[in-house]
C-alpha cells in the first residue's frame, strides 16, 4: 500500500475518533448506547457486504469469468445483467463511452 494511503486512512480514522470523543461528552447515557450500537450493527453490515463481494468475485473467478469492468484481463468479461460476453480473455479491455 502506498505511504499517501495509508496517511491518508490514518487521518480520517484519527477524525473519526475525536468525532466519536466530542459525541461521548455530550450525550447522556441512553444515547450514547442507541449510538453505539448503531455502530455495531453498521460495522458488522460492512463486513458481511465485504465478505460476499470477496466470495462472489472468487466464485466468478473459478468458473472463469469476471462481472468486474477492468480487472482479470485473463478471463472473460460478462454483463452482469445479460450474461453477453463483452470481452474474450486476453482482449483490450473496452473504452468507456461517457
């Protein structure tokens, strides 16, 4: 990982952090804990949303095709929708029409 990225996913998490703080000094306790496990329940949301992109794009991948715009040269580019071949394997990846 480039030095610019991981500065820069230090910073927010240190701004997320003092917002966090400034939050826990003005909210009383009831809040405080409707806060927090709002937290918890998005946190944990993002997790199981990581792991299941993670374990599509590797299922896509031993079956031999790719969903994914731009990634995976080797294999072959599918629509998502359709299942039309968009690309073959090895072929330039298409220009994007704007």
């Amino acid at each position: 990982m480039q030095i610019i990225n991981v500065v820069a996913l230090l910073l927010m998490a240190f701004i997320l952090i003092d917002g966090v703080w400034v939050l826990l000094f003005f909210l009383d306790e009831s809040s405080l804990q409707a806060f927090l496990a709002v937290v918890i329940v998005g946190a944990a949301l993002l997790l199981i949303l990581a792991v299941w992109s993670v374990w599509r794009i590797r299922a896509e991948r031993r079956l031999g095709y790719t969903t994914l715009e731009r990634r995976f040269r080797h294999l072959y580019q599918l629509d998502a929708k359709t299942g039309a071949v968009i690309r073959q394997p090895g072929e330039a990846f298409p220009e994007k029409i704007s």
